[in-house]
C-alpha cells in the first residue's frame, strides 16, 4: 500500500517537474532575466539601496514645493537642499551636483515655476551637492545649515541686483524662513537620513 502512495507521489513530482521545465523552454528570455535578476539583487544590495536612496530623495524634494503651484510664493520651504547635502555626502561631488541640478529643474517644470531666475538655482543647487561632499565628519545640522547660506549666497544676487523695494523684502523674507526651515529639517531628519544613505 506505502508503495502505491510512494508511486503516484513520485509520478506527480516527476509530472511537476517535467511541467516546470517545459516552461522555463518556453519562456526562456523571462527565466534567464528572473536568474540575473536575482544574482544582480543578491550581489549588489547596496547599488539598489543607493538606487532607492537616491529615488527617494529625489521625490521627496520635487514634492516639497508642490505648494509653489497653487500658492505663488517663493519656495522658501522646500526638501531639495536637504537631499543634495546627503546625497553629496552618501556618494561624492559630481553625483551630489547632478543631483541638485537635476532635482532642481524637474521641481520647477513639475511646479509650473520655471523663470530667468532658474539660472541662479540650479548652480546654486549644484555648488551645494558639490561642497557638501568634502565634509563628511561635519556635524549634518552644521552642514546643512551652511549649505543652506552657501545656497542663497550662489542663488540671490539676481534678486538683490533688483531696485524694488518688494523684491527685496521678499528676498530677506525668503532667506530667513529657507535657512530656518532647513535648519530644523537637519536637526529633525539629519543625522538619521545620513545614517541611511551614507
């Protein structure tokens, strides 16, 4: 009797099996694809954290400013700065600088808020993704705050070239309330997002 039950449960395995095989024949390109996929996964765990990382940062900034599409106010408050600081710390000069570069762009087409003025951000945005980079032991509430300054420093000339007098409360307005934002924004979050991506 045991070997009856023995018989059908090895034909069902081999009947399994050979079922199996005829579709790893048939799709092929999928099972070499899930094969890579999981030897890439396993052996570069940390090229996709630095992936998701990077991702993560990236969205988060763009959205951060979301608010500048309804609210016509300069994007004083915003995540931006925070990221490209951690990512030039996490990953060196030239990807920190792409990254507020780029970062910087896509938030202002993403907002509607693309203006002549974008020629002071996204070198700005750069310097600091740059900068950030050569201080890795800096304490991150430090850091970020003078990456902050070093921003506006880059970004604002054009604003403070202007003889408007609304233009440079603006421009005072929006200096104090970035820099404090960001401030608070590395004491709160710093030292733990840097724990991640670094």
């Amino acid at each position: 009797m045991a070997s009856v039950y023995l018989g059908k449960a090895r034909s069902v395995l081999l009947n399994d099996i050979s079922t199996f095989l005829s579709f790893l024949r048939i799709h092929k390109a999928l099972a070499i694809g899930a094969a890579i996929g999981l030897v890439v996964a396993v052996s570069y765990r940390n090229f996709l954290k630095d992936i998701l990382v990077i991702a993560v940062l990236a969205l988060i900034g763009i959205f951060s400013t979301y608010y500048k599409r309804f609210a016509r106010v300069p994007p004083s408050i915003e995540l931006i700065t925070f990221g490209t600081v951690i990512v030039g710390l996490a990953y060196g000069p030239i990807v920190g600088a792409i990254f507020g570069a780029i970062v910087t762009i896509v938030a202002e087409v993403f907002n509607s808020g693309i203006d002549f003025f974008i020629v002071g951000y996204v070198p700005a945005r750069a310097a600091v993704g740059f900068a950030s980079s050569f201080f890795p032991a800096a304490n991150i509430v430090l850091l970020g705050t003078s990456m902050s300054v070093l921003y506006n420093l880059v970004a604002q000339p054009l604003y403070a070239f202007q003889s408007d007098a609304e233009l440079r409360f603006k421009l005072v307005a929006f200096i104090v309330t970035n820099i404090s934002f960001n401030f608070l924004a590395f004491t709160l979050l710093g030292n733990f997002v840097k724990g991640i991506a670094v």
